[in-house]
C-alpha cells in the first residue's frame, strides 16, 4: 500500500483531491511544490546531522577523571568588623 498513511484513501478520493488542489492553488502549485522539496532536503538535512551526533555520542571516549574531592575549608577573616555606637550624623534636607 503506497498510502499506508492515509487509511480507505481510493483513486477516485485521490482525483477529487488532486482537482481541489488544482483549482485552490492553480498557478501556485510549482511555487508550492519547489517549497515543500526544499523542506524536505532540510528536514532530511536535519535529521542525518542529528543521526551523526548519536553516532558521536555513542563512539567510546576517553574518560576524563574529575579532580578529587577536597574537604571543606575555613575562611577566617584578616579582621574582625569593627561597628560604632555612636549615631550617624544627621542632616537636613536642603531647602527649595
């Protein structure tokens, strides 16, 4: 079956079809057509570039060995923040 998509689809569905298309899209089927082959190469394109990444993937590499793990570490800061008791001077807004 050459149609296998499209199931119960006869010759006479396919003519009436065809003649649909035929008369909705007349002079724009070549434009139509070159779009949709166009599509398709770049679909297929698409696809083996895809196919070959798998490929890649799936050769065996060589393992690359991640850096042992460290045990955690103190910072210890130079010197100890120094606050002040003493209120921020305020200031006024200035006059408009």
């Amino acid at each position: 079956m050459l149609y296998g998509f499209i199931p119960g689809l006869g010759g006479q569905e396919m003519l009436l079809l065809l003649v649909l298309g035929i008369l909705l899209f007349g002079r724009k089927l070549p434009e139509i057509g070159r779009s949709l082959g166009k599509t398709m190469v770049e679909f297929k394109k698409g696809m083996r570039g895809i196919e070959d990444e798998v490929s890649e993937a799936s050769a065996p590499r060589a393992s690359i060995e991640p850096e042992p793990v460290r045990p955690p570490q103190r910072v210890t800061p130079a010197a100890a923040p120094k606050f002040d008791d003493a209120p921020a001077p305020t200031t006024l807004p200035p006059k408009v």
